[in-house]
C-alpha cells in the first residue's frame, strides 16, 4: 500500500491535535523507511518480477524484521515510548499511544493489498488478501481510505486563510497523481533493487515535508 497509510495519519491528527500531521506521516510509513534502508544494506530482499500482481510487480520475499507483525509492534511500542519520553505536559502518553496505533497501522493496511508475504512473526505462515490482484480495486481501496481521513481532517480543522483552503486540496491532488504514476512504466525483471528503495525514501521524506506546509496553514477547529 502507499498513500492509503495516509489515511490514518489524517485521521490521527483529526483526533489528537498535538500530533503534528508531518510526524504523522512519518509515523504510519516508518515501517517502510527501515524497509528501505534494510533493503539497501543488503538484509531484507525483494524480486521485481513483471506481471506478479496486476497492481504491483514486487515480490516480497523476505522482510521479516519490518514486516512481520511482532517487528511492527516493536517498531509501534518504541515510537510510543520514544515520543512519551521526549514529551511533557496533559495527554502526552495518550498521544504517544495514537503515534505508536498510527506505526501499527502500516501492517493491518498492507495485509489488505499484499499477497501473502506478511509473517506474523519469522517465516511461516505468511498473510495477505492480496487486493493487488487487481490494479482497480485496491486503487478504489486506497483512494477511499484516503479520502476517509482526509475527511476528518478538514472537519477537524479549520484553514488560517486563503492558503489553508486551498493546500489541503493541492496536496490531495498531489497525492493522488503520486498513486498513479506508481503504477506508470513497465517493470524489467530482476532490475537492481536498491534504486527503488532509494526512491521510495526520497518520496515519503517529500511526502512528510507536505504534510508539515498544510498543516502550518491549519488549526485545530477548537480554537475558532
């Protein structure tokens, strides 16, 4: 999955106002930045195998320290304690557990789309409704959970001007042409790996760095 995790990011932020919608961001694809970099170190694998998926040629072979549900409960229960210990003041640790449930969330949205590569602890058996079977319904599936927390945001917040009217929407759009151009190109069988996770780091880093300029043009809706 890939701008469906957005949604509970939005979501959260809608609920807990304290968290920033850019930590957010983060917090819901941190399962996939130590993806990445275990991908480029050499120590989690993945095939590009044309044709695998209608909706994604990657074959995720071997993942089990950021995708395997235990390791996305480590990395969900270090972000929570991490953030409570660095923060102070009412509702600090409430807002540390909605971090870390937004870190959780990563495995519960890719189990819907993935085929089954998702260990629940190392190796066998592995899980995945593999929606990406098809390129139509799991782009329907990651538009509507995007949209949903979308949603909340705009309700739960209200613009600081003209540009806090407009940027939310601009960055939707953006969002969602960054969805269809994933799946642009044809993939070549057995090409190098490590650029793709290159990628992919260089586009949830933007990606966060977009959702710190909405937020800034927003507030809390309390506070009318």
């Amino acid at each position: 999955m890939f701008i469906g995790h957005y949604s509970a990011a939005f979501a959260a932020r809608a609920f807990k106002p304290a968290l920033p919608l850019w930590l957010l961001f983060m917090a819901v694809q941190l399962v996939d930045f130590f993806w990445a970099g275990l991908v480029i170190a050499g120590v989690e694998k993945f095939r590009i195998e044309p044709g695998f998926l209608e909706a994604s040629p990657l074959d995720l072979y071997y993942m089990p320290f950021t995708h395997s549900l235990l390791s996305a409960v480590i990395w969900a229960v270090a972000a929570a304690l991490l953030y409570g210990a660095m923060r102070k003041g009412a509702g600090h640790w409430t807002a540390a557990l909605i971090l870390g449930g937004a870190v959780l969330s990563h495995w519960f949205a890719d189990l819907l789309v993935h085929a089954p590569d998702l260990p629940l602890i190392v190796g066998e058996p592995k899980y995945g409704f593999a929606l990406w079977r098809s390129l139509l319904w799991s782009q329907v599936a990651e538009m509507g959970l995007l949209v949903g927390g979308f949603w909340l945001y705009l309700r739960n917040t209200t613009p600081k001007g003209m540009m806090g009217k407009v940027s939310p929407w601009v960055f939707l759009l953006v969002l969602a042409l960054l969805q269809a151009i994933s799946h642009m190109g044809e993939a070549q069988a057995g090409a190098p790996i490590q650029p793709f996770a290159v990628s992919a780091l260089l586009a949830y880093g933007l990606i966060a760095l977009g959702a710190w300029l909405v937020d800034r043009t927003r507030q809390d809706a309390a506070r009318r």
